[in-house]
C-alpha cells in the first residue's frame, strides 16, 4: 500500500526534484517481478544482509522491522526520518513532497 501510493503519486517526488529508493531484506529478484507487476517508477534495493537496516537502527522485536521514510540532502544528510512499526501508517506522498520543498 505504501509504495503503492508513492507510485500513484509520484509527481509529488518529481515535482520536489526528488530521488526515491526503496530497500527490504528480499532478493533482487523478487524485487524486480515485483516492481514490473507494479509499474514502479523508482528501483527497488535489497538488503538481503540487513546491513543497511542495522546501520539505521530499523530492528524491531516481534514484527522484524520498521517501516521507514528518510528525506536526504544533496549531500547524503539525513534531514527527516519517520520509524513506525505499522505498515498502514505511512506518510503519504503530498506531505513528503511538502517537506522536501523545505530542504530546499
């Protein structure tokens, strides 16, 4: 559902300039079926060794991980982050988009 509005929304990422890149634990190739039976406009990372998850601190006990959005600068600095461990509690596209033009 997340990522399923950040692509039905997508203009609000490139009206902002943004980059955006989704990672999980899956493979690369189930990502890749996965994103053309989606029509994703933006890659699909894996991080089949939880190094990136261990990096961000994204670990949770019972369910596995958190659902994460991080906004980035130019430079690679993060400059917004939101952690919940509820998929269906996301931040939507519109109020990304809103940020990001503050970072500007």
């Amino acid at each position: 559902m997340q990522l399923r509005s950040y692509r039905d929304d997508f203009t609000a990422f490139e009206q902002a300039g943004a980059v955006v890149l989704a990672i999980s634990p899956q493979d690369v190739d189930s990502h890749a079926r996965w994103a053309e039976q989606e029509g994703f406009k933006f890659a699909l990372l894996a991080d089949v060794d939880q190094h990136v998850v261990a990096e961000y601190g994204l670990t949770a006990p019972v369910v596995g991980l958190r659902r994460s959005v991080f906004l980035l600068d130019t430079n690679g600095v993060v400059q917004w982050r939101y952690t919940g461990t509820i998929g269906a509690i996301f931040k939507r596209p519109a109020r990304l988009g809103r940020l990001l033009a503050t970072m500007s």
